[in-house]
C-alpha cells in the first residue's frame, strides 16, 4: 500500500496528470474510429514518447489502451461497428438499444461497465499479481486449446435459432483465419500466389469488412424501400430499473475478465463473449436479448476493462504480451532498456507502482469524460443514412489502410464486406466468422504443440485435469438439448398467473 500511495503520488503530479488525460482523449477519439484500436494507438504514438521520460510516457500508454477499448463500444452501439475486436459483443444488444432510442442509456451502462470493470481489475494488479502469474505459467497447450473449442462450441450453440448457421459462419471465419504461411512449416495456404496475402488476413481488415462494410453495403440496398426516420435519442440517463438490471452484470464481469486476460487465450474475445453467455442464462428478460437488453452491454464492457487489467499482469510481471497492444508496451518497455518480469517490481518500483495507479486515474478520467458525453455520441444517430454510412466506409477504409499502409487490403476489405453483406442476406451471424479469424490461428498453433508434446498422440489434447473439465463442459453444451427433450417439462401457466410470477 505505501507503494502504491507512492504511485498515486508520483501520477498525480501536474505532468503526468496532463499525460494521462492526453492518453484518455487520444485513445478514445481513435478508439471511435472503425478499425483503429488502442494497439494501434498505442503503436501509431510509440515514436511520439522517444524524448519523453519513461513514467510519462507508459501513464500515457495506460490512458490510450482503456480510452481505446471504451471508444470501441461507442462504435459498436450506434454503427454496429467495433473499433476493435474486443467491442464486438457490445453490439449485440448496444446497437438494438441505440436503434430503439436507447442509445445514451447502452452508453451510460457501457461507460460505468468499463469505469467499475476497470477498477475491480486494477485492485486485483495490486493484490493478485503474483499468485496469477504463479499459476498462469501452469497453464499448457492442451488447456489453452481446450479453452477456445469451447468457445467456439459456445458461439455457434448459444447464439442465434440455428447451429447449423452458426457452424457455416465459423467456418467461414477459421477458413480466412488459415490465409497465409503455415507457421511451422512455412507452407503457403490459401495464398493462391499471391505474396500480398503471405502474411495472412489481418484481423482488423476482417471485423472492419464483415461489420461496417457489409452493414453498409446491407443499408445501401434497403435504402429506397423504406423512407428515413432519425432515431430517437432519449432520455441521458440510467433509469432505476436499468440500474436494477446492470449493477450486478457490472460486478460479474471482472470475475470473468480478470482471468482471463491474465492467461494468453486470445485476450478479451473469449471472456467478453462467456459474459455475455452468462447474463443471457442468468436474465429475467431473456425475450429482450438479440433486441437489446442492456444486461447484454453491462457485462460484457464490464468483462473487457477487467481483462484489459488482467492483460497487464501477465505483461509486467513474466514479461509475457497476451494482446496486440501488451506486445506494443512490451516494445515500449524495451525501447527504454527496462525488461518486464519477476524482477521489474524491485528494479524499477518507481515506474511500476505510478503505472498501475495511473490506471486507476485514467479510468476515473473516462467516466467524467463520457458520461456527460453519452446523449451527444448518441445525437450521430441522428444523421441520415447515406451520409452516416458514407462516413462510416471511409473511416472503415482509413482503419484498413492503416494497418499495413497497403492498397490490396482496401480491396480485400471489399471482397470480404461483400461476403458481409451475403451473410446477412442469408442469415449467418457475423460473430462465429470474427472468433474464427482470431481465435483459429492461435487454436491451431495450441494443437500442434499438444501433440508434439504428446508425440502425435491424441490423448496429449487432454492429459491435463482443466482440460478434461473445459471438454465436460462442451459435451454438456452440446447434447443438453437432447437431454432437455427427455426432461420433465414444466406445467403451462395461465395468463393471469404468469402475470402473479412477473409481479
């Protein structure tokens, strides 16, 4: 604690006061832009702080990596377009409240989601640092692979009425996700010659596709059957029964988040989507979900800024990147000869202690910023669709341009928004393709090392006891609806007593 006090000390100080809020306005602004994440951010300003003192510029670095996550939800609420992957479950439930007039509401719940997400994660950094890091260097391949079977079972079985749909669209995702040279081998797959496509197909370029051009593309072609209405913004704040409904999916997020960025399985994705799996099973309202329950944002906003906390663990103290934007401040640290591990808590206490109070500074900067700023995010609503959209492909093409500085992925984000818009017009989730693209890559490599451990023997996928229990969990998904069919069915009640239950 007085390590810490000493942190808020050194933070706290004018300089650094103004660096943090700098970090907080850049990595929100660039958060809103479709495409351009806080790794981005984070990287794009990485030369910006070569004359700058370390502790400056890592309290700046913390402001942009939580302003980034948070101005991603913005985006996924009112143009069903995450700023980065992390955002994506937001807008399951955020866009249907914001085209309901609900916008300022999925953006209040979002901003304290993130403010209380954040917090509880921080207190865990400081608590919890060394007993998660002892035991997130336990955990192996096998485990990990384990860990995103299942969620891609999840994704396809929990969402939308049809798993077959769901089962197509990962498919689709894992085949975008294989594009590229094969890792160990240096194989090229699905390339088809091309050296533009070497490398793979960048996340970034597929969610800003799948999302904001093939949302676009899908306006463009209803355009003319039906006439304009500017959406509602309604009313600023978070009514009593929306606060009823969000305070306890705030305080579960951080208890799926924090773990989960702690270990390297794919950074926020999973515990985002497992957030929101979890609210929909737990909710009273379940017939909102897909609607837009404002359960659905709480959650998950909560989950993301708690493992953006979790991410930050691993990072300082094993000196090992879970995320895109960890490995960015990894290079960040090394630029300044300082190497994060076991060792970073004593050699440089100074810088690590002013970090993690800044964090608690930044987040608190976020939810004055925001909060007042809800109603006048929501008023983008209110433009017309031809200029919204229009606004939205060139800021989605800016984002897909800026990830390689290369025409062939502007033209590769239209091959795959056309592929979008098919997916709409046939009623595939967009969601099951996006964890497949980012998870596919990463599942395939933990596969591999299971059973090169093993020998090639498929019983080194689960010769580890959480591994066993991760896999009873996804036959447990998998077959409950045949086991359902042979359960005892509930008696129908009459209107009048369901009327008595709601009451």
């Amino acid at each position: 604690m007085e390590q810490l006090l000493d942190g808020f000390a050194t933070a706290l100080t004018p300089t650094h006061l103004l660096m943090a809020a700098i970090g907080v306005l850049l990595g929100t602004a660039i958060g809103v832009l479709p495409g351009i994440g806080p790794a981005m951010a984070v990287a794009l300003l990485l030369p910006v702080t070569y004359g700058m003192e370390p502790t400056g510029a890592f309290i700046m670095f913390a402001g942009i990596y939580y302003g980034g996550m948070f101005g991603g939800s913005t985006t996924s609420i009112l143009l069903n377009t995450p700023g980065e992957s992390a955002a994506v479950v937001t807008a399951f439930e955020g866009n249907p409240m914001a085209r309901k007039g609900r916008g300022a509401q999925a953006l209040a719940a979002a901003a304290i989601g993130h403010f209380t997400g954040g917090i509880i994660g921080t207190l865990l950094i400081v608590l919890l640092a060394p007993f998660v890091a002892k035991h997130a260097v336990d955990i192996g391949a096998p485990d990990l692979f384990a860990i995103m079977v299942l969620a891609f079972i999840a994704v396809t079985s929990v969402l939308g009425a049809s798993r077959i749909r769901g089962v197509a669209s990962l498919l689709i995702g894992l085949t975008l996700g294989l594009v590229g040279l094969d890792e160990m081998t240096g194989q090229q797959r699905l390339t088809f010659g091309s050296l533009h496509l070497a490398d793979g197909i960048d996340v970034v370029v597929v969610a800003v596709a799948l999302f904001a051009v093939g949302e676009a593309l899908w306006v463009a072609a209803h355009l003319r059957r039906k006439a304009f209405e500017p959406i509602p913004v309604g009313r600023p704040w978070l009514s009593k029964a929306d606060l009823k409904r969000t305070w306890k999916p705030w305080l579960r997020g951080p208890v799926i988040g924090f773990p989960f960025g702690a270990i390297p399985a794919g950074g926020a994705e999973i515990p985002t989507f497992l957030s929101y799996v979890t609210e929909k099973r737990l909710s009273k309202h379940k017939d909102e979900f897909g609607k837009g329950a404002i359960e659905g944002v709480a959650g998950p906003e909560s989950t993301a800024s708690a493992s953006a906390a979790g991410t930050l663990v691993t990072m300082l103290t094993l000196g090992l990147p879970t995320t895109a934007v960890a490995a960015v401040m990894l290079a960040a640290f090394q630029q300044y000869g300082i190497q994060p591990g076991p060792l970073l808590f004593q050699r440089e206490a100074n810088l690590v202690w002013a970090l993690i109070a800044s964090l608690f500074i930044g987040l608190t900067l976020l939810l004055v910023l925001n909060l007042p700023l809800a109603p006048l995010w929501a008023k983008l609503l209110r433009i017309p669709r031809p200029y919204l959209y229009a606004g939205i492909l060139f800021f989605a093409s800016v984002g897909a341009y800026a990830v390689n500085a290369d025409i062939f992925d502007l033209l590769l984000m239209l091959v795959i928004g056309v592929l979008g818009f098919a997916m709409r017009r046939y009623g595939l989730p967009v969601l099951p393709a996006i964890i497949g693209v980012i998870l596919g890559p990463a599942a395939e490599q933990q596969m591999r090392r299971a059973l090169q451990l093993s020998d090639g023997s498929l019983t080194g996928l689960v010769n580890t006891p959480m591994a066993v229990i991760v896999y009873v969990v996804i036959l447990l998904i998998v077959f409950f609806p045949l086991l359902r069919r042979f359960l005892p069915k509930p008696p129908a009640t009459t209107a009048p007593e369901r009327e008595k239950i709601d009451a």
